[in-house]
C-alpha cells in the first residue's frame, strides 16, 4: 500500500471532513430546528455527501489504500440513508381496478411568470394528468386557470389566498368528498388542506402539505451571487418555521381516526426533521416501490427529493413512478396504493 503522497494527504483530509459531514447529518433528523438551525441546514446536503463518500471510496479502492475504510465505514454505518437515496423496486402486479392511485405535484402558478418558455405547456399538463388519470390529484402553488382541463375530476376542494397572484393548494378526485378544511399557517401564504373522501365503505383522509419554502432560486448564477452568510441564515429561517408548521399539521392529523393519505412538498428532504416527524410510522411511497434518484426539485447540482406520498398501515403501496417532464420546477410523483 505504501505512505501517502502529498496530493493523497491532501484529499484524505477533504475526504475525513466530509465523511464526518455524513456522519454527522445521520443525527439531524432528531435535533429540532428551532434549536439547532444552523446544523439543521446539513440535511439539504446529505445526497451530495453520500455521493461523494462513495466516489472516495471507489478512489482509494484503485488507488489499494486503507484509506477506503474512513468512508466506507460511515457509509456502512448509515445503510438506510444510502440505500433510500437510490431505489431499485418493482412494481406488483395488481389489478389497476383495485388500485388508488395517488399524484402530488406543485404546478409552480401553471407558469403565469413564463420560467419556462413553453406556450403549450397549459396544453401539455392538462394531456398529462389525463393520460396518467389519478384517482387523487394533489397539487400545491396551484391558482385557478381556465387553460387547465381538470374536468376528469368530479370533485375538488381548494384553498387560495394572496393579493395580485391567488395561490394555494387543491386536491381533485374521483370520490365524494364528504368533509374538507384548511390549517392555516401563521405569517405564510402556505398552508395545509384535507378532504375526507369516500371509497366503497371506506372513509379515507387525504393530506395536501405544502411547508414553508426559503425562497431560493437554485440556479448556478442566482446561487453565485447569493452571500454564504445570509443563505444559511434564511434557510435556518426557513427550517424554524417548517418545525413549527409542522407541530400545527400534526396536531391537526393526530385528532383524525380515519385511514390517511399524506401527499405534499416539504421543502425539505427525506434526512430532515420534519420529514421524519410528518412521516411517523407511516409508510413513502418511493422508499417501498420507487425507482432511481426520486428526484422531484430541478435542482442542477444533485438529485433533491422533496415531494412525498406517505400512507398508514391500512394501505400497501403497489406501484410509485416520478415522472420526467418539465412543466414546473418540480416533478409529479404518483403512488399506486391498495386498501388491505
């Protein structure tokens, strides 16, 4: 194996430091925000230190050097947060008659700003969401539009607020709603709704969760000239705020005795405090039949998953799909889920 060369002594210690930057993101998910913001902003890195822990791995195997262990021992260590960034899962075969399924996407305002320079892309959702036929459509930054064809949907319940741009979120669905409401959040135009619906003999509470975002464009330019400082203290800002959101929805869903179905954007990531607290012992959909990244945010540098569908016990999860098409910022996510 032999001693290391200067340029090997330089990258073990880029590799130690990010190394300890895993290790230490694998307790995030257990220290609130409101008193460890700063530390909280890790999670939002956590796929990019898994991949890079996993290339020096792969540079210290060719290179045969013991060094490989640093970061193969915290990757081993953390198994579970490894394996849930990239899933390999098949579908079940199940009858599509027995299904439900359930689509969560954040449609960005239907680009009324024109981010995307698409004149058809009205046109290209409603085509969409009418070939994939969603039994439950979640959907968040959603404003009414006329353009938009929904008409597959016999019910719907939507929630908007704002001055000059009215925004909010909606859920659309096949079954009767017979009970739905908003949880309003303090200080922020977003917010949480739920609709209780009726299947068979079933009574099924859906979630629409939309958490509070930073605000920050992800692209390479505005990131450039963003100051490290104020970046960190908006999105520990952000995450402050998101606990608090969170406390408030789960309050709320806690009171509920119905089966329930949790679909929303987090703004956050699946190694993230809320993300654990919302999910409980429920079950993502991604995580038990998804496949690939799951990555649902364009974000340029790494594959960022912040859209989720959980659902309790009541329910297997047959089938979950994250679509590649680029009509927002985000991309849809459908589960297939069954009633036991």
């Amino acid at each position: 194996m032999g001693k290391l060369k200067i340029f090997e002594k330089f990258v073990f210690i880029i590799n130690s430091l990010i190394a300890f930057a895993l290790l230490l993101s694998y307790v995030l998910p257990y220290m609130e925000p409101k008193k460890f913001a700063f530390l909280s902003v890790l999670s939002l890195a956590v796929p990019l230190l898994i991949i890079v822990n996993i290339l020096f791995v792969i540079y210290w195997l060719l290179k045969v050097k013991k060094q490989l262990l640093v970061s193969l021992v915290v990757l081993a260590i953390g198994y579970n947060y490894v394996f849930s960034l990239y899933k390999l899962s098949s579908s079940k075969n199940v009858d599509d008659t027995e299904n439900i399924s359930v689509m969560n996407y954040n449609v960005r305002l239907f680009n009324v700003f024109d981010w995307i320079e698409d004149p058809n892309l009205k046109e290209n959702i409603s085509k969409f969401i009418a070939e994939n036929n969603p039994d439950i459509l979640c959907m968040q930054e959603y404003r009414t539009d006329d353009d938009v064809n929904l008409r597959i949907f016999p019910y719907k319940y939507i929630e908007l607020s704002g001055n000059k741009v009215k925004n909010g979120q909606a859920i659309y669905t096949k079954f009767p709603i017979i009970n739905s409401g908003s949880i309003e959040f303090p200080h922020t135009s977003n917010n949480a709704i739920f609709v209780d619906v009726v299947k068979g003999v079933d009574t099924i509470r859906v979630y629409n969760v939309h958490l509070q975002s930073s605000g920050i464009d992800p692209t390479v330019e505005k990131l450039s000239k963003e100051n490290s400082e104020n970046l960190f203290k908006r999105v520990s800002s952000t995450f402050k705020m998101q606990q608090s959101q969170t406390e408030q929805f789960l309050a709320h869903k806690n009171k509920s005795t119905y089966k329930t179905i949790i679909s929303g954007d987090f703004n956050n990531t699946a190694y993230s405090y809320v993300y654990k607290e919302i999910k409980g012992d429920m079950k993502d959909a991604f995580k038990q039949a998804g496949n690939g990244f799951g990555r649902t945010f364009d974000f340029k540098f790494f594959p960022v998953r912040i859209d989720f569908v959980f659902v309790d016990d009541a329910f297997e999860i047959n089938a979950f799909k994250t679509f590649d098409v680029k009509y927002s910022d985000h991309y849809p996510v459908m589960a297939k889920v069954k009633l036991k």
